[in-house]
C-alpha cells in the first residue's frame, strides 16, 4: 500500500534530489545528470524520482531557481539590515561573496559554468519554469541597481552608468569568488579576508565608481 506523504516529506524528497543533481552537474557535467546516475546517488529507484520531477531539464531549472532564491534572500537580508547607503552597499558585497564562497556548487551553475539559461528554454514546454529564475534574477539585478542609485550624489538617471557600473562591480566581485572557490588566491593571499576587505574598502572609496556626479563635476573644473 503506498504511504500518503504531507509536502513537508515532499519538499523534503525533492530537496535530497536537487542535491544529488547538484553535485553530479558540477562533479561530472550537466550531460551526466540522468535519472539512473541520480538513482545510484539518492538511493532512490528511477520512477520514484519521476514522482516528484517529470525530466532531468525539471531538475536542472529547479537547482537554478533555488540558487538565485537563496542568493535573493541573503541580498534582500543585507540591504534592509542597513540604513546608510555605503554601509548598505557593503553588506550586500558582504552577501553576495558570502553565498558565493559557501555555496560553491550553486554559484559554479549559475555564473560560472556554461549551462542552459532561460533564452536557451524560449519557446520550449520548460520556458515557464525557466522564466521563475529569470524573474528572480532580473530582481537581484533591480536590487542592486537600487542600491547604486542610492549613493548620495550619484547620476541615478544615467541608465547606461548605472548598467556600466552594476557590471564593473559585479566582475569584481565574480573574480573574487572565483579565485577563492577554486583554492588559487591562497596561494598570494594565505590571509584572503584581510585582502578582500581592503579590496571592497577601495572600490566603495573610489568617487570615479560610484559618484559620476561629483567626479563629472570635478573634471569639468579642471
């Protein structure tokens, strides 16, 4: 007789999946992910995986989505934990390089490795699953637009400055989580969290970055 499970079991089944997928894709590829190599690493046969995910494409979005969910939540947690706009801008710094060094695993699928994104599942029936982390994404992305805007003295109608230093900013950062993730920075920095505060330190002290108006106004005083 089959035992009914309440979603708390559910969500909980589903969850151990998603892990499971998580480290093939990233240990193996996501070519690697199919429902018998996620039997062998859940425990699970492959029809019962199909009782909580139609295809390994489901799997795969999902990961994505909790990714960018997480991410999300510890980016919303920082900004409003924060009144003045500078020390707002750290924390969300602070945040986005915490959840990149702790959750090596989700960061390495969501900007590192050259995985399917939502444009690749346009016009397929998993565009509408594919189009939830889209919007989270695109949240993260007005969030962080906001908080640039939010620095005292900065051109926030200047749409193209703020994409060009929203960009600028996050590179910094991605290399930053990069080079920790994959062991290299210790190699020149046995200290990495003295070394990248300094480097946050810099970027949230440098006018040119983020207060076009102020630096504007100087060269055109020159």
């Amino acid at each position: 007789m089959k035992i009914a499970r309440n979603a708390h079991e559910i969500d909980r089944i589903r969850g151990r999946i998603l892990d499971a997928a998580l480290d093939i894709i990233v240990s193996h590829g996501l070519r690697s992910l199919t429902m018998r190599r996620m039997a062998r690493h859940t425990g699970m046969s492959a029809p019962n995986i199909y009782n909580y995910f139609s295809s390994k494409e489901e799997i795969y979005i999902s990961i994505v989505i909790r990714g960018f969910e997480m991410l999300y939540h510890d980016l919303k947690k920082a900004c409003v934990s924060r009144d003045e706009p500078f020390e707002r801008a750290r924390a969300m710094i602070d945040a986005y390089l915490g959840f990149g060094m702790e959750n090596s695993g989700y960061y390495e699928i969501m900007f590192t490795l050259s995985t399917p994104k939502y444009n690749d599942y346009v016009g397929t029936p998993f565009e509408k699953l594919s189009e939830v982390e889209y919007r989270i994404s695109m949240d993260i992305a007005d969030l962080s637009m906001g908080i640039i805007r939010g620095i005292p003295g900065y051109d926030s109608e200047n749409q193209e400055g703020v994409v060009a230093d929203l960009t600028h900013v996050w590179s910094l950062l991605h290399g930053m989580v990069s080079l920790y993730n994959s062991h290299i920075i210790g190699y020149v920095a046995p200290d990495t969290q003295v070394v990248y505060n300094r480097i946050i330190d810099d970027l949230l002290s440098r006018d040119d970055l983020l207060n076009r108006d102020d630096s504007l106004n100087r060269s055109l005083d020159v």
